[in-house]
C-alpha cells in the first residue's frame, strides 16, 4: 500500500480487525520508508451489479420484485415456490459471475426469461408479455407463434427422439 505520506510502496501491518460489523477490515499500517502510520479499510466488492432502469436511473438489485414478478407470471401453473427461488437464485448467480458494474434491467428480463421457458412456457410468455412491453411487439409474437407451432413441452434436446408428453405435475398447493 503506497504511504499517503512519502509514497513509499512497503509497510507494516501493526494492527487488524473488524469494522463496520464485519463488513470491513480495518487495518493500521506503518511505512517501511518514513515510519508514520496509516489506516486501510478492505471491504468485499459489491456483488451484484446496480440495475440501470430504461430511463437511466440506478437501482439496486432487487431479488424480492424479480421474484414476485416470477411469481405472478406462475399463477396457477404447475410451478412451486422453490422452483421460483430456485430460478431467481440462478439468475442473480449469472448476474454475479458476469462481473459488470452495471446491467440494464432488460438483461435480467431475458436472463429470467430464458429460466422461466424451461420451466413453464405459460409462465414463460406471461412474464415475457409483462416485461417486453410493446417495446417489440413483433419479436414477441414470432416467439409466440414459434410456441404455438412447436406444440406443448419442451424442446426436444438434440438428437433426443419424440418422447411422449409428459403428464404435468400437479399444481402447487399453496394459498396466497
Ligand atoms: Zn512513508
């Protein structure tokens, strides 16, 4: 750590421990090169990266409206409250290994998007209707239409023959 004093690049750590209730390291430092001290704090980098909204306003992550905006799409459908936590929990860990700073929330639509069309295509085009808006109200009904020719289920993994549709599992039977 450069000494603020003489610019000195090597120190002593003299003293360590807890700040901030554990969210950061206080560390006291002396420099090698003029002897005068100095404080360092260490502090684990923010994980997720702040959402930029359409008009340019900075949010923060929000895991609660993301899974109560999966879970209104899943409205009496076969999808349970885990399965929801299970989804949103990917999409945050996708979101924190990207590394970014910044992501527009229209990234976390498709990352939730693409989570909830495995899961439910019902789902998956309500909450799709919901987030894409009119913003490309084409692109939505090609995806739509695409539904609709491919039938109900899943698409088949490549190389996987037809397998026959599988009974839908029963609905969840939670009461709001
Ligand atoms: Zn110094």
């Amino acid at each position: 750590m450069r000494c603020p004093w003489c610019g000195h690049l090597e120190d002593r750590v003299v003293d360590s421990r807890e700040a901030q209730e554990g969210l950061a390291t206080r560390r006291r430092r002396e420099c090698a090169g003029c002897g005068r001290r100095f404080t360092t704090y260490e502090r684990i980098e923010e994980i997720l990266p702040q959402v930029v909204k359409k008009d340019g306003r900075r949010e923060p992550f929000d895991r609660k409206k993301i899974v109560e905006g999966v879970a209104r799409a899943c409205q009496k459908r076969p999808v349970s409250a885990e399965q929801v936590e299970a989804l949103v929990g990917a999409v945050e860990r996708q979101l924190q290994e990207l590394g970014e700073r910044e992501i527009r929330t229209a990234a976390i639509g498709e990352a939730v998007m693409r989570g909830l069309r495995a899961l439910d295509e019902v789902a998956y085009v309500r909450f799709a209707s919901v987030y894409r808006a009119f913003r490309d109200v084409a692109e939505f009904m090609s995806e739509l239409e695409e539904l609709v020719r491919k039938g109900p289920g899943q698409a088949p993994a490549p190389g996987a023959a037809a397998a026959p549709a599988a009974p839908a599992p029963p609905p969840a039977k939670e009461e709001p």
